[in-house]
C-alpha cells in the first residue's frame, strides 16, 4: 500500500498531518500497551515462582528435605545456605550457581530479582528468606533461602513485544492515513469538479453553473452559492451588454445626425448657412451631453454605495423643493407627521425633481404632492391630473430609454433616463418606486425605510405651497 503525499495539496497535507498525528497517537499507544503487556507477564511468573518457592519451603522436612517438584513451568528451584552453596536443587538447577545472590531481610521475606548471566540469558528470580523457626530448628539458626526461577519469556527477552508493537502502530498510522487520504479525496471530489467547471465558464458564456452535490454540508452550500452568484452575474452582464447596446442606439441618432449637418456645410458651402449649420450642431451636442450625463449618473446610482447618508426630514425637503419651483401647473403638498429617513439628501432631492418635473408636463391643471407613514416605511406620492399611464406601460417607463409616445411629444429632448435613474436610487436606498391606481392622472409612490419607528401625529395640511 503506497501513499504518495503531495504536500502542496489539501488532500496531501491533511494525509501528511493525519499520518504524523496517528504516529504519535499509535505509537504512544503501542508504548502503554507494551509496558502493560510486558507487567502482565512478569507478575503472571513470578506469582508462578513464589508460588513454586513457597510450596517447596512449606514441604521441607527437618530429617530430609525434599527434593523441589518443578511446579508451572517453574523448573529452577534451590536450596542455597547463608553462605551462598547450594544444598538441595531441582535437575534443571542442579550444578548451577545460586539463582541470585539477592538475600531478602528478616521483615521482607519475599523479593522478586531478573538475574542475567554474561551470556545475555536472563532469570526470573523469587527469593524467600525461611522462617527463623524452621531455620533454628533445621540449621541452628543459620539463614536459609529458597530461589525458584524460570528464564524470561521469549517475547521479553528479545524484545519482541516492542518490535510487535512498534510494527503495530506503524500499520495503524498507515492505515490511518489511506484513510484520511481516500477520505478527503472523496470529500474534495465536488470540490475538483466545482474547479473544473469554474474553469469552463467564461464572460462570453456565464450559462454554465457547477454540479451541486446533494445534502446541507459546506461543500454543496458552496456550490449552491456559486451557482446563485453565477446566476446574478450572467443577469448583470446581461443588463450591461442590453445597456450598452441601448447607450449606443441612442447616442447613434444625435451623432449621425451631426455628421449628416457638417457634411452637408461642407459639401454645399453656397448653400448652407454657417449660422444655422453651428446652431444645430450645437443642439445636437447639448443632447448629447444631456445623455450621456444621465447614462453616468444612471451607473453610478447602480454601481457606487451611497455616500454617507444623513437623517432627513422628509416633510421639510417636499416643501423646500416645490416652493423652489416657479413655472408649471400649481403643486399642493399634504404632509403628515413627522417623517424622518435616513439617506442621500443630494439623491433623494433628485428623485423628488424628476417626479414634479414628470408630474407638472403631464399635468391638465395640479400636481399634488403627500407625504405619509405605512408601517416602518416613509410614503412620498405624486400625483398628476394628466392623462395617466396605461397600465401595461407602467414597469416600462422606469427602463433605460424607454419613453411613451406622450413623453416623446411633451419632451422631445428628454434622455428617457430619469425614472430609471428615481427608480434605482430608491433601490440603493433599500425603497421602492411604483407606479399606482389613480382616479385621474398618473400616480407615483416612493417608499424608503424610516429612521425610527415614531408615534404618528395629526395630519396636517398644506394647501397651495405653490401656485403657478
């Protein structure tokens, strides 16, 4: 089983981190094993020698000791005197030194010893120290000690429990990082695919979106949220191309038409008077100027935050701005409350004199003006006594350009920019503009969030802040 890390990889550094960490892990796993195993076994022999000591010192007689009965394994057994001979051993321990020269105390009679000889062979040795009873009546007194041994284990002695286990943990940090190798491979799979397909999509072609892998986790929100921002980038790119080329038919008329008036000036200079020639030349560039300010303000009101806004009183600006005006139908402004929002004052400014330059062309006899409070929403409602708009017509007057048959005859210089200019700053200012059922006339809303939700007062009444 080979692994091959690229730690440049996410998959390949997650491998490299989980292998370490499982390493560590294992490997001081396989030391507590190791140490536990190897105590097991040392108490497991020399409960089996002391056992096998104690049974053969219990059984001595006075008038003949016993030979040891190798008991459990336990086939080392001797009888040694203080001063280090044997006197009784078992077959396997006969000829031998003494097992250990370990002389356990009067007050600790039972001592465990490894003995290793210089050959590298080692003993577990249990040593007990007689009873002074037993020894004054079998020796006068002299001390006597009883050595049962048995080599020590194979898997001790050759150290092959630490091999074992050491071998052990590095299977398991190998196996521990296949897995987390074939883990994070199938978890960064969609991730692959997402890329890949994100490499596939380009500006002339934002159609493509990326495969969303089923369920909740981060992976398949990801892609959900690729997708949607996709989805709002294609309808963005679409609105720009749509724009531009609508830009570009409106800017080709008025520049046609120029070129058309100095060719002529110049190919029939007898004919053609210079002074009507630079008149309509100059026409033809105030239109043109006229549209192509509206265009940057248009995108900039689309594309630039707001700049910082301010706390508006909504009552106080209607009046400010209709006394400003002095030509036109007569404008009546009903307010009510005290109506506070927060925004551009330059921008909101701007709308409300679109709206009244709108309402007073179109207007029979009176525009009326009201402010008003619905809910958390600021209500500003402008409303002419004209010939209204169609219904079907009442989402196009706010597209780019679009103008009615009407408003091309009562403004034939007019950019068709100015409601989709109000339109997109009451959506940069979290609002709305709609076109509403009136009576009579056209009926124009403006709803903006207010500051603060404040109690509502009596109304009060206006009348004729402005007369034309």
């Amino acid at each position: 089983m080979a692994v091959h890390l690229r730690p440049q990889s996410i998959r390949g550094r997650f491998t490299l981190g989980a292998a370490i960490a499982a390493l560590i892990v294992f490997s001081l796993l396989g030391a507590v094993l190791a140490a536990n195993i190897r105590t097991k076994m040392l108490d497991h022999s020399f409960r089996d020698t002391l056992n096998a000591a104690t049974d053969w010192a219990g059984s001595l007689d006075p008038a003949d000791p016993p030979p040891p009965n190798p008991m459990r394994g336990v086939k080392l057994l001797q009888l040694v005197d203080s001063h280090g001979r044997v006197v009784v051993a078992s077959p396997a321990a006969s000829g031998l030194p003494p097992l250990s020269h370990l002389r356990p105390p009067e007050n600790n009679r039972f001592n465990d010893v490894t003995s290793c000889a210089p050959d590298g062979g080692c003993v577990l040795v249990t040593a007990v120290r007689l009873p002074s009873l037993a020894t004054r009546v079998l020796w006068g007194g002299e001390p006597h000690y009883v050595y049962a041994g048995r080599p020590e284990p194979v898997l001790l002695a050759r150290h092959y429990l630490e091999l074992i286990t050491a071998a052990g943990a590095l299977l398991a940090a190998a196996l521990a990082a296949w897995a987390t190798w074939w883990l994070v491979g199938r978890t960064l799979r969609p991730v692959a695919a997402i890329r890949a397909r994100t490499a596939e999509i380009t500006v002339s072609d934002l159609s493509k979106r990326v495969p969303e892998p089923p369920g909740h986790d981060e992976i398949a929100q990801l892609a959900r949220t690729s997708n949607e921002t996709l989805a709002r980038l294609e309808l963005a790119v679409e609105q720009q191309r749509h724009f531009a080329s609508v830009v570009s038919h409106e800017l080709r008329s008025p520049v046609a038409g120029l070129h058309t008036q100095l060719e002529e000036a110049l190919m029939y200079p007898g004919s053609v008077r210079p002074e009507e020639t630079f008149e309509a030349a100059l026409s033809t560039t105030q239109r043109l100027q006229a549209i192509i300010d509206d265009v940057l303000t248009f995108a900039r009101v689309r594309t630039t935050a707001p700049a910082a806004p301010e706390e508006i009183d909504l009552n106080e600006l209607v009046r400010e701005e209709v006394a400003a005006r002095v030509h036109g139908p007569p404008v009546h402004v009903r307010t009510s409350g005290d109506i506070r929002i927060t925004a551009n004052r330059i921008q909101i400014i701007g709308v409300l004199n679109n709206l009244l330059v709108n309402a007073q062309r179109h207007a029979a006899g009176r525009v009326e003006v009201t402010t008003s409070r619905d809910g958390d929403e600021a209500v500003l409602t402008v409303t002419d006594d004209g010939d209204g708009i169609a219904p079907e017509d009442r989402e196009r007057v706010f597209e780019p350009f679009v103008r009615l048959e009407d408003g091309r005859r009562r403004d034939p210089g007019g950019s068709g920019l100015g409601l989709a200019i109000c339109r997109a700053v009451a959506g940069a200012h979290h609002g709305s503009l709609h076109v509403t059922d009136s009576p009579r006339g056209a009926r124009f809303v403006l709803r903006l969030p207010l500051k603060k939700a404040e109690p509502i007062s009596a109304p009060r009444i206006t009348v004729n802040d402005r007369t034309g």
